[in-house]
C-alpha cells in the first residue's frame, strides 16, 4: 500500500507542476501581411523550455481536421507543413470542442490561409 501511495504523490506532484508551470500554453500567431507563421508553447522548465516554431505561410500544405468519435472522442486541428510535418494547433486533449466548432475554426483558418481542408 505504502508503494501505491508513493506513486500517487509522484504522478500528483508531476500533475501540479504542469499546471503551475503551464506547460503546453501559447499562442499562435498568423501573419499575412509578413508572410510569416509564428507558433510559440511553454515547456518543462530547462534548456529547451520555449518551444517557438516560424516558418513560411507559402509552406502549409493543407489544414487538417482529425474525428474519432465514441467512449472517448477526439477533436484535433493540426496544419500540414511542407518538409517538416503536422503541427497540432489544438491541445489533443480538448474534448469541449463540437464537431460544429471544430470545422467552423477550421474553415476560418483555411480561408485566411488560402489552403484547403482535409477530413481524416
């Protein structure tokens, strides 16, 4: 019993820590005027704990939107970049957003990007 109470002080502590250092928080910044997408999130604190992505609005490919539906549905925006991957712009633990809100920031960013929706 002593070793399940130890683990749960652990995984607990851990769990506050997130939340007191607000590890995955940002901003994403689109900017057609400059040409330029800025995506900017906290991390664990250390070398590595601003994580700040730029590149070319020219470079995205395409805006995705990921549905899995059922005991525990999820709902992801991600943007397909050129040569370097999906970037998920969504937390993947978001379970608020209906599918209505999620096409409708989709559709929002496809159209101010000028790229197209894809449905996966």
């Amino acid at each position: 019993m002593s070793f399940y109470g130890i683990a749960g002080l652990f995984i607990s502590s851990y769990l506050w820590c997130t939340i007191l250092w607000n590890v995955g928080s940002g901003y994403d910044r689109f900017d057609r005027k400059e040409g330029i997408v800025r995506i900017f999130r906290w991390g664990f604190p250390g070398i590595k704990r601003r994580v700040f992505l730029q590149f070319l609005i020219r470079d995205i490919q395409s805006i995705r939107i990921q549905v899995k539906e059922g005991l525990y549905p999820r709902r992801i925006l991600y943007m397909e970049i050129r040569g370097q991957g999906v970037i998920p712009l969504t937390r993947t633990d978001e379970k608020f957003f209906t599918p209505r809100e999620i096409e409708q920031k989709a559709a929002e960013l496809a159209y101010f990007l000028r790229v197209p929706i894809e449905v996966f």
